[in-house]
C-alpha cells in the first residue's frame, strides 16, 4: 500500500465510507452498555447507586485516550497505531464478555474507552488524505458514519441481548468484528507517516496552551460538555426507567424506544 503522506492522490469514495463504518463501529463500543446497564448489573452483583460506574468508566477511559493516545497521531505513524488502539479494543471487549466480577468488568470498560479513541485518529487521517476541495465532504460522510454508531449501538445491544439470552454476546460479536477491521485496515488504509518533529510532552503541553489561550474553543468544549453530560444522564438511566415497574419494557422494547434516538 502506497504512503500517501504528501496528499497528492486524495482519498477514494470507498475508501471515505470504509473510514465511515470504521468509526461507527468502533464508537459504537463505547455505548453498547448504556441499555444493558440493568442486566449487566444484576448479573455481576453491582448495586444501583453503582451501575453508573458500567457507563462512566468507558468515558473516563476515553477522556484519557483523548489526552495522552491521540497526539501520538502527529509522532506515529497512523494505520500502525490505528490497529493498535482496535486491537486493545477488541483484547478488552473480550475480557467484558469474560467478566465475573464487576471490577474486572469495570477495568475492560476502562480500557474500552482507550482502545475507543481509534476514531479521533481516523478523522484527522480522512482529512488529511482527502484534497482540500472535498475535505468538508470527507470529514462530514466520516463523522456521520461515527454519529450513525452512536445512535444504533443502544438499539443493537438491546436486541442482541433479548435474542441470545445474555449480555456478554454482544462483547463477543464485537470482538470478533475489531479483529476482522484490523485485518481489513492493514489491507487497504494508506500509511501516513507525519512530519512533526515536537516530542510527545511538548505536544501534550501544547494541547494545554490551546486550551488556555483559545476563547472560542473554551466556548465550544464548555457547550458540548454540557450537551455530552445531558445525552449520557438520559441514556444511562431511561433504560432503567424503561425495565422497571412502571413500563415492564424488555431489551427489545428499549431496543425499539432507541430507535427513535436515530431519527
């Protein structure tokens, strides 16, 4: 496979809707728990006021790999780390699947939301390969593909479980579905191998100094936290409202009321 490093061939609209669903299926592993927080729960002997540990542990591990994982995308070369990242997505989705204790549960969800930041590696690399008159187009067809895994993640889990008997299903399918994107990304994503010549520290403290010295990006993370922070609380506990007392909803019904999150 050619380095396309130089960004002189753009970037192929297969290639463009292949970084789409690699992201949507990638992120979806960060909310595949969300409906299941009931079952999963129950199962692992985790109390109420703890089961909002199942969601929030996958994000505290994705804010990390935000953090310190995604710059090394300007020090690494991309499709080399890319793989990485989604074979410790898939050793963790395994060790979800396996989980007989909810700190063992809770660990993998840890390493889920690191191995998860795949995709804030993959968007700069779609920007980066496509030619500049299309690289509005190219990034908007990936971040659907990412907002379409989003949303259909809650409905999928909700349905696996209620057809197979078991949450742990859905880990399996989903560690079997990273292996086979490795193979497929080693086969066909370009390598792009970046010219930065900043060290890791240097590039984390300029992270710092963006964040410090840029009003409008202060803005734009506070209005996406607070809007981020208002998803989560609603989908993380309407689940539970649902399979309760009042509504007797199972994993399909909720897999069915998600939907309406797509629309």
């Amino acid at each position: 496979m050619p380095d396309l490093s130089d960004n002189t061939r753009g970037i192929a609209s297969g290639l463009m809707f292949f970084l789409a669903a690699c992201c949507g299926l990638i992120v979806a592993n960060l909310y595949y728990s969300q409906p299941l927080v009931g079952p999963i729960s129950a199962s692992l002997g985790m109390s109420p006021e703890a089961s909002g540990l199942i969601v929030t542990l996958t994000q505290i591990g994705y804010v990390v790999g935000l953090l310190l994982v995604v710059p090394l995308a300007d020090r690494l070369e991309n499709r080399a780390l890319i793989s990485a990242m989604v074979l410790l997505l898939a050793l963790a989705l395994v060790g979800t699947a396996l989980s007989e204790s909810a700190l063992e549960f809770l660990l993998c969800s840890l390493i889920i939301g690191i191995g998860a930041v795949a995709v804030q590696i993959i968007v700069p690399l779609a920007a980066h390969l496509a030619s500049p008159e299309r690289r509005g187009q190219v990034v908007g067809n990936v971040m659907g593909g990412l907002m379409f895994g989003i949303m259909l993640a809650r409905p999928v889990s909700s349905m696996v479980t209620d057809l197979l008997g078991s949450w742990r299903w859905v880990f399996v399918f989903s560690a079997a579905l990273m292996v086979l994107l490795v193979l497929v990304i080693q086969r066909v994503l370009p390598r792009r191998t970046p010219s930065a010549s900043m060290g890791y520290f240097a590039l984390l403290r300029s992270m710092g100094r963006l964040a410090v010295e840029t009003p409008v990006l202060q803005r734009r993370a506070f209005y996406q936290a607070m809007m981020f922070g208002a998803f989560s609380l609603f989908w993380t506990t309407t689940p539970l409202l649902l399979a309760g007392p009042d509504y007797l909803l199972s994993q399909s019904g909720i897999a069915l009321f998600a939907l309406a999150g797509v629309a």
